[in-house]
C-alpha cells in the first residue's frame, strides 16, 4: 500500500509506479479542471401541454420531462447522477462496451461534483 502526500497533489500530479502499473495522482480541482472540457448539453422541447422533455446529448439514454425548464434540468441530473454510480459500479462491463465507452469522461465529471444542484449547473442547453 501506498500514501500520496496532501502537500505534494497541492504542488502537482503525481505517477507512481507500482508493479508494471503506473497510477496518476491528483486533487480533486486538478482533475476538475482537467475533465472540464467534457460539457454535457441537453436539448428539449416543450410539448402541447406545456411540459419539457429533454434528453442528453453526450449520453443519449438519458432523457426527463419536467413542467419548467428548471424541473427538467434537475429531473436530467438526477438521471445522471444514477448513471455514473451505476456506471462507477459497473466500470469493466460499462467501460468495455462500445456504445458506453466514450461516457467515461464523463461519468467522472459528474461523480467529483458535490450534490444535484452542481450537477444540474453543468448542463448547458
């Protein structure tokens, strides 16, 4: 087992070599800022009754309805938040499939944010 100085990530990454692994260190605002270019956008419309419905562009499964465009940014959140857990518990199947690959960037994105309504902020229509 290894230990990673707090005050050598506040400095900058760290790779550490265990075996014929190498393991890439860092904070949790180094790697924020890293994944920042992965922006997720949704795109809705609003239906005859008044409700939105909208869905994720990056991760096409994703899609909610709400009555104010808000609700269906939250309900969106919400969905991807899931998502990444799911995705963060089934890293080897969701990683390896094809169609789902490219999400991981993403999926760690949304799991180093800290609650619904920052998640909700990085939606962008």
């Amino acid at each position: 087992m290894f230990c990673v100085s707090r005050h050598i990530l506040q400095e900058k990454p760290q790779a550490i070599k265990r075996n014929r692994d190498v393991i890439l260190a860092f904070s949790k605002t180094q790697m924020k800022e890293l994944l920042s270019i992965y922006e997720l956008t949704f795109e809705y419309e609003q239906d005859e009754d008044g409700r939105y419905a909208g869905s994720i562009e990056q991760i096409e499964d994703i899609v909610a309805d709400g009555e104010t465009l808000d609700e269906l940014r939250l309900e969106l959140a919400r969905q991807l938040i899931e998502y990444a857990i799911d995705y963060e518990n089934n890293y080897a199947r969701y990683y390896n499939t094809p169609n789902r690959h490219k999400h991981a960037p993403y999926v760690l994105r949304i799991l180093l944010e800290d609650d619904l309504e920052s998640v909700a902020g990085m939606l962008h229509a």
